[in-house]
C-alpha cells in the first residue's frame, strides 16, 4: 500500500506545463469576461429600447385616444352643419326661383 510513488517526468516540465495551462485557462476567462461585458452592455441598451418604445405606445395611444375623439367630435359638426348647407342651398334656389319668377312682372309694368 505504501508503495513509492516514481516521476517519470522531469519536475521543471511539469511545471512548465501546469503554467502554460493556466495561462490558457485565464486567457480564455478573460475573453468570457469581455463577452459577459457586452452582453451586459447589450442587455443595458435593449431595456432602454424597451423602455423607449414602451413610452412610444403609450404617446400613441394618447395621439389615437385624442384623434378618436376629435373624429368624433367631427361626426357631431357634420350632423349639425350638414343641415344648415342644405337649408342654405334651398334659400338661395328658392330666391332664384322666385326672381325669376318676377322678373317678368318687373319688366312689364310700366
């Protein structure tokens, strides 16, 4: 159980190796870091979009709120004015037709 235990391999190598090793382990975090940061970076500029469009829709719905309203309000103006052109209309042709009517009688009286 207690056998001894034989390094075929020169200590130094080892060494050389475990470190080159390590080197490559931390180069590799490091690159994962810097793809962390952008993603962190990236997801930081997404909700400000969100956030941004989020505003957005609600400004629509307000201008759409708002133009509900005024159409609306048109529909009731065009209820109300529709009847005053015609009745203008009317006024003027029966002014006409009654001109006409006696403009004959206009020009033969003496």
């Amino acid at each position: 159980m207690n056998d001894p235990v034989t390094v075929r391999d020169d200590l130094v190598e080892v060494l050389k190796e475990l470190k080159q090793d390590i080197k490559e382990v931390n180069t590799k975090l490091d690159k994962q870091s810097e793809k962390l940061t952008t993603i962190e970076v990236d997801l930081a500029e997404i909700k400000t979009e969100v956030k941004n469009l989020k505003e957005d829709v609600r400004d629509l719905k307000t201008v759409q709120n708002t133009v509900v309203k005024e159409v609306s309000d048109l529909k009731g103006f065009r209820s109300l004015i529709l009847p005053l052109i015609v009745g203008g209309i009317s006024a003027v042709i029966g002014g006409i037709v009654t001109a006409l009517f006696r403009l004959p009688y206009l020009l033969l009286k003496p």
